[in-house]
C-alpha cells in the first residue's frame, strides 16, 4: 500500500522519470527530510533506485559577500574619482584599506594611469564582470568564476545529492488520507481515497496548562473562608520590629516566656514615631513584669515568628471597633528541617474587637472557622500564651491523624488593650496552615508543599470544599 505522500512523489517523477531530493521537495511540497525517508520506502518497494552523488558548486566567502553588498574595490574607485585625477595620497584617505586592491585591479584592467603622484582615471564610472557573476554563480562562466576564486570572493564547496529515477509506474492505485477538507468534500474528490483507520486506543500530546501552584490554591480557598464569614484581609511584612512581634504583646524582653519560640534576627532598627505607645508599651512591662524595658531592644530587626505581628500592627493602628480582620502570610522560625517542620511556614491570624465580646464568643467563631475548613469535630484544652487570658488550643480530628493541635487563640490580655486604648474586648487566634493542608491534600512529608519537581505539582489538585 501506498501513501498518500509517496504517491505524490510518484506523480511528480511520472513527468520528469529522473530527479533529486531536493527538486522532489521543491515540488511536492514535502519537507527535504520526509522526501528522503520516502524514498528510501519507495526504493525499498521497488518503484524507484536511489543514488547518491558528490556534487561541487561554488558559493560567496565573507569577503565575497562583502564586496556583493559594497562593489569592487576598483569599480569604487573609478565612481569615486568620476573622471577627475586625485593626489595618491588623497586617494589614500578615500579609500582606506581597500586602496591597494583598488589600484592593483584598476591597473592591471587598464582603468587608470599612475603619473608624477596622481592617479589618472581613463572613464568616469565602471562596473566589472565579476561583480555581476556575484550575483549568478550558477550561470557564470569559468573564467570569471576562476578570477573570483583567486580574489578569495568565492569558494568551492560540495553537496551529496541524492538522485532518484523512476524504476516502474504503480498500477491504478487508491491513495489513503486521514481527514477531509471543504474542498474535497464538495468536488466529490473524496470518492477517490482511502480512509486511514483512527487509533482511538492512541494517547493526544501531552499539554501542559498552567495552572495555580496547588498550595497557593489552598491558601486561597482559606482567604475565601475568611472573607466569606466577613472578615477583612490585612497584610503586613515579613520583616518585623520585635516590638509588634513581642513587644507589644506582653512578651517581656528578658524573660524565656520571649522565646517561646526561636527567630531570626535581621541587622539593622525599625522606628516608631507614636511616642505614646512606645511609653504606655514601656509602662505596661515595667509595672506587670517589674524590669526596666529598653527601647533599644524594641527596635531590632528580625523575620516574624507568628502573624500575630499583624494583629498587634492592626492594634497599634487605634482601629474602630467593631472589627473583625485576618491575616494570612508566611512566618519565620529556625528549626531543624524534617516532614513536619520548616524554617518558614503560614499561619491564619484573626482578631474581633467588640464590646461585648466574651470567651464563648470566641470558641464559637472558631467552631465555625474549622468546620468551614472541614473539621467538623474540634477540642478545646486550655492553654497558655503570652498575649491572651484565658487562652486555649484548638485541636482537631483527622481521620488519618486522630486529635491534632491546629491552632492557639484566646481573648487578648487588658494590659495590652490597655497600652493600645482600646476599650472594647477583643479575641485572637493564630492557625498553622501547612498541617492543615497536609492532612488536606493526603501528604505525609511537609517538604513536599515546596517541591520544585515540576511532574509532581502538575499533578496536585486541591479538591476540597
Ligand atoms: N501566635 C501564636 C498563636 C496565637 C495567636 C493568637 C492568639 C493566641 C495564640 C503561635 O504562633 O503559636
């Protein structure tokens, strides 16, 4: 059987019995590297022999092609004088380094005189025969061509070719074809092929779609969350004031309680300009803590180690109550790296302030933040943090996992809505995200949320909610 392709290149060499690859392509449309596989088939079916040949042509040199673009050096010269004679050394400065070139090919081709230090030219423009040959190699004659060699314009090169003659014509033959145009179907041409059978067991091109990294998509969802139980998105940096990180929550700067978890610490201070925090800030530890608070201290750089930053930033902003705001970002603290512990990771912050807001108040929200996350049975256990009085942790039931710790919240401490001015009552909780998303997206090694393995992310999906 025959394709459609080979039958085109048999058509063509029904006209011309001999050909080459190259003119095969040229006319059948097909690409120089299909023809030759093609005819390597047909030689095999017996249709055509096929044989290679060495063949020499010339072709431009740099130089050549220079001097294609610009002229010849004499021919130059000759237009450049037009008909007057010039001092040598003017002719010099004319022409640059092509100048002796210029003068041998003038000379030795009869298109000047050399007198007393002038040049003399005999006409007044010119154009030489070897230029126009730049143009048609092909068709040059030998001579010239053997003029352009010894200039060094053009080179001898070789090519294989592979000739292809015409060894029998195909008996009446019905060619085959994959799809149907327009065309072939109104001509009523279509009744002339074959159909190729389709492979529906064969498998498409892969095609990549970009999508959302999967983690940042559960990040998302869970903003989604926030929102939709009417919360506003805050946002702060990475880079922190210990005093928003610690300070300001009641973390005492010389007392263990501050390193209750580890941080990083950044070269360099921050500045705060609202004196009266900084004093009621001051006051607060001096009187609760009984020591004598440093500014200095305050004032230090470091990457935050809880988004409850952002909470205290949104504190220290004399916000209006009511109000209900979360923060979702990324925090910093040294670890050792293992499946279930990073150096950086995301934490959930929320803060309400209102009036009347009360500890139960607070569970409650967070029963409904979790079962909106999709735990639906959740623990309470008192706990202790620096900054909330009563403080509790959440824990959560994962079928895989049994009762796992998510989150620590608590109603903020008076000493520090006091430092802060503000009056109402305000809850607090900050949520860890990369377990949550873990358990979530059926993964057992944390790492696994910053993989780079490009297969791996594709095929992630986060199907949840
Ligand atoms: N920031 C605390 C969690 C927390 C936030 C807010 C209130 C109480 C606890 C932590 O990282 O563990």
């Amino acid at each position: 059987m025959l394709s459609e392709n080979e039958i085109k290149i048999l058509d063509f060499l029904k006209t011309v019995k001999r050909s080459n690859s190259e003119e095969i392509a040229n006319k059948t449309g097909l690409s120089i590297s299909s023809v030759l596989s093609l005819i390597n088939l047909l030689a095999e079916k017996g249709y055509v022999r096929v044989e290679k040949k060495v063949e020499e042509y010339y072709a431009l040199t740099e130089e050549g092609k220079k001097r294609k673009n610009e002229g010849l050096p004499e021919d130059i010269l000759i237009n450049k004088l037009n008909g007057r004679e010039e001092e040598i050394n003017n002719v010099k400065t004319m022409l640059g380094e092509d100048f002796n070139i210029a003068i041998s090919w003038a000379k030795k081709k009869g298109l000047i005189d050399i007198k007393e230090g002038k040049i003399i030219p005999k006409i007044s423009s010119h154009v030489s025969e070897e230029y126009y040959a730049l143009f048609n190699l092909e068709n040059a004659n030998k001579n010239l061509i053997e003029v352009l060699e010894r200039r060094g314009l053009v080179e001898k090169r070789e090519k294989i070719i592979i000739l292809v003659e015409l060894l029998k014509e195909p008996e009446e033959i019905t060619p085959t074809i994959s799809n149907i145009t327009h065309e072939i179907l109104v001509s009523g041409e279509w009744k002339k092929y074959k159909f190729k059978k389709y492979n529906v067991a064969a498998f498409p091109p892969f095609f990549p779609i970009s999508k959302k990294h999967y983690f940042k998509e559960f990040l998302e969802k869970v903003k989604d969350i926030m929102i939709n139980l009417g919360f506003t998105e805050v946002n702060t940096g990475y880079v922190e004031m210990e005093f928003y990180n610690f300070d300001i929550l009641f973390q005492p700067q010389d007392h263990p309680a501050r390193e209750i978890h580890d941080s990083f610490s950044i070269e360099g201070m921050g500045k705060i300009d609202n004196q009266d925090l900084l004093n009621n800030v001051k006051k607060m530890h001096e009187s609760s803590w009984k020591y004598e608070w440093k500014q200095e201290i305050a004032l230090r750089l470091m990457l935050r180690s809880q988004s409850t930053a952002t909470t205290a930033r949104v504190l220290a902003s004399k916000p209006n109550p009511p109000l209900k705001v979360f923060t979702v970002g990324k925090v910093f603290r040294p670890d050792a790296i293992d499946a279930t512990h990073l150096i950086e990771f995301h934490q959930l912050d929320g803060l309400i302030i209102d009036d009347n807001f009360t500890f139960r108040d607070l569970l409650g929200v967070l029963r409904e933040i979790f079962y909106r996350l999709g735990i639906r049975e959740i623990k309470f256990k008192p706990a202790y943090f620096p900054f909330t009085e009563p403080s509790v942790e959440v824990y959560g039931y994962l079928e895989k996992l049994g009762w796992v710790e998510m989150c620590g919240a608590g109603l903020l401490r008076p000493e520090i809505l006091n430092a802060v001015g503000i009056k109402s009552r305000a809850g607090a909780w900050g949520i860890g995200l990369e377990r949550l998303a873990m358990s979530f997206l059926n993964i057992n090694d944390i790492r696994l949320l910053y993989s780079n393995n490009i297969e791996y992310i594709r095929e992630m999906k986060v199907n949840l909610w």
